[in-house]
C-alpha cells in the first residue's frame, strides 16, 4: 500500500513539475488568442524584449489597459538602454 502512495505522489509532483510555464507553450498561446491564459504563463518567464512585448499585448487584448501601459513602459526603457 506505501508503495502505490509513494507512486501516487511521485506521479502528481512529476505532473505538477511539466506545467512550468515556457516561452514555446506561452507563444502557441498567443498566437491562438489565448490571450488570458497566455498572459499568466508570460509573467512567470524571465523578461526579455519578445515575452514583454506579448505580454504587454495580452494585456492590451484583454482590456487591462493599466499593466499594458506599465508594461510597454518598462518594454520602451529597456528598449532604450540597449540601443
């Protein structure tokens, strides 16, 4: 019986460990108008030119103009210090 718990466990954590969020599932989101969903897997990214600008458009897309426009803030000044 310890072992099918054991097992069991293992099972939910590996499950749980394969949802991490990554720029490859957060893109197919996107490009399907999944704007919510893709929106939640983009904040849990490392930020970099490509994943601020879709998320700053998800927010857009949604109507949630106040992080849009904080987001396309920070975008523009990191924009800037690398140019």
């Amino acid at each position: 019986m310890k072992q099918k718990i054991i097992l069991l466990l293992l099972f939910t954590v590996a499950i749980a460990f394969g949802q991490e969020p990554s720029e490859e599932k957060a893109d197919a989101l996107f490009r399907d108008r999944a704007y919510v969903k893709a929106a939640t897997m983009y904040e849990g990214l490392p930020k970099n030119q490509k994943v601020m600008q879709n998320l700053a458009d998800c927010y857009y897309y949604n109507g949630v103009m106040d992080k849009a426009a904080a987001t396309y803030q920070e975008l523009f000044a990191e924009i800037g210090n690398d140019s």
